[in-house]
C-alpha cells in the first residue's frame, strides 16, 4: 500500500484526505462546509436506511472526485474497492 485515506467527519464540516503511507505527507485533500449534521438532517426522522445511503453516497462522491484529480497515483486496489463501484 502506498497511500490511504484518512477523514474527518465532524458535525459542521469534513475533510477527505489522501496520505502518503511511507511519509505520512498529504498527498491530496477534500474539504467541504457541510458535516455530518447537514446529511442527518437531510433525512426523515428515524429513516435509517436513507440516513445509511445519504452517508455513503456522500463518501462515494468524495471518494470519485479525489480519484478524478490524479487516478495514476491511486492504488490499484482502492480504485477498484466495490465502494467505489457501489
């Protein structure tokens, strides 16, 4: 493995980010204002299949935007996780 992903997700905000895993160097990184409240909010109350889906499809096009700005250097193996696929 040479890069994996490290995200925090917080209440207000989120951040994606790619790290070089010999160097701990960020090697890319995603920000976005809105966190994990805005998503929650975003569903029916007490709908946790639709909160589950909201998340994932969320992280998902985090994930694909990242992969967007330099594919060549992704590993093999997270570009082809199902996650991404999913």
């Amino acid at each position: 493995m040479t890069s994996f992903f490290s995200c925090d997700w917080g209440t207000t905000s989120f951040r994606l980010r790619r790290v070089n895993a010999a160097t701990g160097h960020v090697i890319d990184e995603r920000r976005e204002a809105s966190g994990a409240r805005v998503l929650f909010s975003s569903c029916a109350p007490g709908d946790t299949a639709a909160r589950e889906k909201a998340f994932a499809n969320f992280l998902r096009k985090q994930l694909r935007l990242m992969a967007e700005n330099d594919v060549t250097s992704l590993d093999r193996d997270i570009l082809s996780a199902t996650f991404l696929t999913g």
